[in-house]
C-alpha cells in the first residue's frame, strides 16, 4: 500500500518538474570521465566556479591516462581556483591512475565501483551514476537533505539516512528527477537562512518543518 507520504512525494516531484522542467545538472561536461572529475571537483565549491577551471582542464588531460600520466602538482595548478584545490587535485591523480590502470580507461559502470575510487564518496558515485549511465539514485547533499527535512519527507541528518527515507517513498524511475529537482527549488525557493514560502509551488503540500522565518 503507498503511505500518504508517498503520495504527497509524487505530487510534489510532478508540480516542481512543472515550475522547473528545466532543472538540470549544472556542471559543464562533454563525457563520462569530465562528468566525474567535475562533480569531484564542484564538493566544497561552486559549479559556476568549476565550470571555469574545466576547460583547460580537460583540453590538457583528454583521458584517464594523461591525467596519471601527469601528477597532483601539474593538475593541481590548473584547479587552483577551487575549493580544497590540494586534496583534490590528489585524488583526481589518484582516482584517474585507477581507472586507467584497472578499468582500462573508462569509467566504472556501478556506484559501489566508484565508490572506491580515492575521493569519491557515495554521494559523487550516485550523481554520476544517474548522469552517466540514467542508473537510479538518490545522492543527497546539503540542499536535498534541507528540503526534505522541511517537507517532513525524513528527519534524519545524516545524508545515508535520508537517501533511504527518500527512496522508500518514490518510485525508482524517480530517484534522479527528484534530486534534480530538489537541489533546484532549494537553490531557487527553499533558501537555507530564509525560505520563499509565499511564492513556492509546494507550499500547500509542505508542513514547513523546522522553518522559523520565511517570506
Ligand atoms: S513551503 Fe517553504 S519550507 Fe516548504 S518547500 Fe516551500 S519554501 Fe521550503
């Protein structure tokens, strides 16, 4: 039997595909491994800011096995402008040795693959997973957790947690739609400091959890 709560999911996943059928993956990329190295490199930063670093990034490193070819301090130069630049430019050398070496250049198919992949965490292997192979799930980070938290869809903190409470309520099919589509409207409306109730399209749905001020 679905739970009112998985009704009321659905229904807001529908009228925000609506209000955002836009709603889209920010990071620019043109293949598997650029959309890896990208989202590992958009952690702790912004994808506006990793959008400018990629282009020389990837006219230099073309495949797996130039970046390992090269080393954290020749790739770490090009990425300056990113946050945690050092440790990123470590793993990027580090993940890319990998997948030349033992998954001959391409990129793991599986996110428990990717997960072992140095600096790359369940949350990284799930957006790549949905982007590069349409494999369901559910990757929570800051602006997922917040509004589901606020739409009363979990109360758990943990990003785990909430990924599995999420993904109990919506269909498979869903998972990556909803991701999507809730980092958008939690950029866009549902605002960390001060959400824009008045003028959310899911405020009749929401219960508002947690929110003190809003507008
Ligand atoms: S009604 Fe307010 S708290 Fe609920 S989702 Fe919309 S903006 Fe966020």
């Amino acid at each position: 039997m679905i739970s009112a709560n998985a009704k009321r999911f659905e229904k807001i996943v529908r009228r925000l595909e609506k209000a955002m059928p836009e709603a889209k993956i920010a990071l620019d990329y043109d293949d598997e491994i650029q959309l890896l190295v990208s989202v590992m490199l958009s952690a702790q930063s912004t994808d506006a800011v990793v959008n400018t670093v990629t282009p020389a990034l990837f006219a230099r490193f073309p495949t797996a096995a130039h970046y390992a070819r090269s080393s954290p301090d020749v790739i770490g130069q090009l990425i300056k402008r990113v946050g945690l630049w050092r440790a990123k430019s470590r793993n990027l050398h580090a993940a890319m040795k990998k997948i030349a070496n033992e998954h001959g250049g391409k990129l793991p198919k599986t996110r428990e693959e990717l997960r072992e992949l140095p600096g790359v965490g369940w949350k990284t292997a799930g957006v790549v997973v949905n982007h590069a192979f349409g494999t369901p799930a559910f990757p929570v980070d800051t602006h997922v957790g917040r509004v589901a938290r606020r739409l009363g869809l979990t109360r758990q903190e943990d990003p785990d947690k909430v990924e599995k409470d999420l993904s109990k309520l919506l269909a498979p099919a869903l998972w990556g739609r909803a991701h999507q589509l809730l980092i958008w409207h939690g950029r866009r409306t549902c605002d960390a400091r001060r959400p824009h109730c008045s003028r959310c399209v899911v405020r009749s749905l929401c219960p508002r959890r947690g929110v003190k001020e809003s507008d």
